[in-house]
C-alpha cells in the first residue's frame, strides 16, 4: 500500500484550498505576532480519571495556543474556560466501529485503508478512512458528539501548556507514532494505547501521533484570535470555514505536527488512512 503523503505549509498567506486536493495543510495568520506570554509554565497538571475508556475532564481554565512565530495560526496564548466534559480514553478502534456497522449506522471499514504497521491486535488499531460526517454519526449513536478545538486542547495538555501530553521531554519513537526525518516509526496505524506509559495529563493515550483526529470545529486561520474565551466553538462559521480541523499528527507526520497546539485542516469529505477520531461527551 503506497503511503499517502501530506504537506504542511507554514508562513504568510500559504494556505491551500483547492476542491481536488485531498491533502491535509496547515497555513499561517497574516499579522499575528507570537509574542510570549507571562503564565503557561509548560507543567503538566491534570489527574486522571477513567472509567470503561472514557475519562473526565472537569471544568475550568487551561492555556491554549502556543507563542511560536513559525506558526502563528497558533497564536496568541490565552486562558480559556471549558465546562466539564468527558472524553474517549482512545482513538475510536475497528472493533467499536464494528459495532456501529452491526447496529446499521456506520458502513464498513474500507480495505484501502488496512495498516503496514506491525500488529498482533489489528482490530485494536484506530479506525481511518473516516470522513467528518461518518466521525460524527459514530459519535451520536455513541451518545457523544465529536469534541471542540478548545476541548480537544484542554485534554491533550492539562491546564498549563506543554508541548506534549507528557510535558517537556524529547519526542521519539518510545513517546508517540509519527515520522521523524525521513524514518517512520511504524509504516501505519498500530493499536491504540500503545504507548501506556505517556498519557495526557487526564489519561488520554496517543493524543500525539498515530492518526489525526476529526475536530468538530470549522477551521478558521485566526481563530485564536478571535474565539470566546469560554466555551469557544468554531462551527458557526458558515462558508468562512468549509474545512474542519483535525488536531494531534499521525504515523507519517513530522514532530511539528505533534505539539498539543498544532492546528491543521482537511475537506471533511476527506477519508484516508492517517486520519480517525475520538469521542467528546457532555457533562451537567
């Protein structure tokens, strides 16, 4: 199976929306100014709660956006206030999936998209080839609804800004499933949770890497500058924002993609191997 490949563009005005392209681009803020910001310290705070694959995340403040000048579409940093909400411990597997097609609401995993990576649990591996709408019909009948940029963010961090769902140490193959230079830690998706030992700080697994994940929110290039500051969404937007986010990297990405505050865009007709999803769930 040939490895689809994806391009990520970083700087003024270097956006790519063309109607046949399926590929998945990051592009920059014209105007944004990076600048740091007195607070986030890079700490992990959080505590972990799950039960059943499903873990809590409780209401309050968290850091989101990252002050790095490459990538202002990240910018600016700013405290923002989520209500409680709940989230899948994992990237949604083939097996769950299964379920869903054996209830008649979700059509069958395409064979186009088996992965190369190593595995003995193949149907613990996260279901790809999923476009938007498929991810959210899922969620529904899962009693969930796909999860906002800002949740998603506030989950794969904590409350205090680091780079990566375990804090500030070095990224590489024993964290997270991406590629790095020209390698690949494994030439697909492998099973969710592979990487026990690095959680977020609310003991979500592979919130970095593996397959990027559909965000409910329409992709906006200014929206750190613009959203609420408490329960911001991105989904009113109308023809501004005809693409939807994904958010975390996948196995054949580079590290820039795997910062808690990458941003990236795709078609939400877009279904392809490196792409999945996870579940968000209301809390009173």
């Amino acid at each position: 199976m040939a490895l689809s490949v994806f391009v990520f563009v970083h700087g003024v005005g270097c956006q790519s929306k063309s109607s046949d392209s399926a590929n998945v681009v990051d592009s920059a803020v014209e105007g944004d100014v990076c600048d740091p910001v007195d607070g986030p310290t890079g700490t992990v705070v959080g505590e972990a709660d799950c039960t059943d694959g499903i873990c809590e995340v409780p209401a309050g403040a968290f850091w989101m956006g990252s002050a790095t000048p490459e990538a202002p579409e990240r910018c600016p940093v700013r405290e923002i206030t989520v209500s409680a909400f709940a989230m899948d411990q994992t990237e949604v597997t083939l097996e769950a999936w299964a379920l869903c097609v054996e209830a008649g609401v979700c059509v069958e995993a395409s064979e186009a998209c088996e992965s190369e990576g190593l595995s003995k649990t193949p149907e613990q591996h996260p279901v790809t080839c999923v476009d938007h709408s498929a991810a959210t019909a899922y969620c529904a009948w899962a009693e969930g609804r796909l999860p906002t940029e800002a949740e998603w963010e506030k989950a794969a961090r904590g409350t205090d800004g680091p780079p990566y769902p375990w804090g500030d140490d070095h990224l590489d193959c024993l964290h997270a499933n991406y590629r790095f230079s020209a390698s690949y830690c494994n030439l697909g998706v492998i099973e969710v949770g592979t990487y026990v030992d690095y959680p977020s700080p609310y003991g979500l697994f592979d919130m970095t890497g593996n397959a990027w994940e559909w965000i409910s929110d329409g992709y906006l290039e200014g929206y750190y500058s613009a959203s609420g500051s408490t329960d911001p969404t991105g989904t009113d937007c109308g023809e501004e924002c005809a693409f939807r986010v994904l958010r975390g990297g996948a196995y054949n990405t580079t590290e820039d993609t795997l910062h808690t505050a990458a941003r990236s865009f795709g078609r939400p007709d877009v279904s392809d191997d490196n792409i999945g999803f996870r579940c968000a769930y209301d809390r009173d």
